[in-house]
C-alpha cells in the first residue's frame, strides 16, 4: 500500500528536506510539495491525502489554524522551528511534531508512529458493526443501556428482562424483537434467553454460566451456539 503525502512549509530547503527523507520510502508518495497553506488547499480539494507535513510558522496563514478549518483532516506531522506549540499541535490529533532541523532519524519515528495508527485503524472496521448502546422505554422514560454491559436477557412472556452486572431492567417487547436491536456479541441459545458471549464464564452443551449464573441451552440453539463458542477458543 502507498499513502499519499503533502509537504506545507514556506522554507524551500525545508521542503526539499523532507521530500528527500520520503524519497528513502517505497510505501510513501509525494503528490505535491507547496510553498503556503493557500496553494495546498487548491491540492487538497482534487486529491485524497493521507499525510500532511505542515509547518507551523508560515506567511498570511500558520499551518495551525489552516488544518483546524480543513473540513476533511488528513493524517498530520507538524513541522517547526518553534517548540511553543507541542501542545497545541496534540490537541488537534497530530500523529507527531517536530522540531526542525529534521533529521532522518526523527523523520523515521514520526513515520512508524503513522504506520501504527495505520495498523490500527484497518483492524477497526470488525468492531465498527457493534453498536455502543440503545435506548429501552422504562417507566415512561427512553433509558439509555450500554450493549457491552450486558449479562444476558431474559423473556417474560410480553416483556423482557434485561440483566446487567448491578441492575436490571424490564421493558415490554418480545425477545424477539429485542434481539433484532442487538449485534454480533450477542447470542439466543434458548426461546427465552439471550447472552452475551463476551460474559461466558463457562459452558456445557445444557447450559451456559455468566458468573454464578446457570442459564439453560435450548435444543434449538445448541449447535449454533457450540460452533461459536467454539471459535470463540
């Protein structure tokens, strides 16, 4: 894979610096070296950037305040010459801030720290499909319950009952339904019963126990239930 790159610095020698510190990279592409903020932004309308060298102290407009207005933030490294605004430049997410001069070294931490951030967002998308919370209708009131504090939830005819580790709440929906509400870390294993397997003390093919809790398998639900489970390994 090769990310794209936009080097931002009013100085030429500091430009053809870090252009030629990419230049030791396979995986990294220079799509434009610009003089000013103004002249990148036309750049940042036509191309998708992934990282963004930006020098802070520039002429008519500080990299700072051009990448706070930036509608779609790239990646960001900042560059200066000034070490007054560390601080500022990790507010606003920077990946790294450096110090000029550059050397190859610096240069080189800076990349592996994007690299990590890299590594990390692409294993994000498995965990993008679980939701944090939904809200339950609770003595007239919309109740907001976290999804991943959750033991387990248990039918009661026209109602439910949804256990957590200090509370319980009952709300009137079939379990059915409720259990379209939920996602991925969340299994029926009987016509009453629904877990969630990130709770799962211990098993048996009769019944599942969270905590002291013993909660019955359904027929229905037991081969589903140990092939997950038994990925889950």
């Amino acid at each position: 894979m090769s990310y794209k790159c936009l080097i931002i610095d009013d100085e030429k020698l500091a430009r053809g610096l870090i252009q030629n510190h990419l230049s030791q990279l396979d995986d990294f592409e220079l799509i434009a070296s610009c003089a000013s903020a103004i002249e990148a932004s036309k750049i940042l309308q036509q191309e998708t950037i992934d990282l963004l060298f930006l020098d802070i102290e520039m002429p008519l407009l500080k990299g700072i305040d051009f990448f706070k207005n930036l509608v779609h933030k790239p990646n960001v490294i900042f560059t200066t010459a000034y070490r007054d605004y560390a601080v500022e430049g990790f507010e606003l997410n920077a990946v790294d801030y450096i110090v000029k001069p550059i050397t190859f070294q610096r240069f080189f931490n800076a990349i592996e720290k994007f690299r990590a951030l890299q590594k990390i967002a692409n294993q994000q998308p498995e965990n993008k499909t679980l939701k944090e919370f939904i809200y339950i209708r609770k003595d007239r009131k919309q109740v907001k319950v976290y999804l991943a504090d959750i033991l387990y939830v248990e039918s009661l005819k026209d109602y439910i009952r949804i256990h957590l580790a200090e509370e319980r709440h009952v709300t009137k929906s079939s379990i059915s339904a409720f259990e379209e509400k939920l996602d991925e870390r969340f299994i029926r294993i009987h016509r009453s019963y629904i877990i969630n397997k990130h709770k799962v003390s211990a098993y048996t093919k009769k019944d599942i126990e969270i905590g002291a809790i013993e909660i019955p398998v359904g027929d229905n639900f037991r081969e589903n239930l140990m092939t997950i489970l038994g990925d889950e390994k």
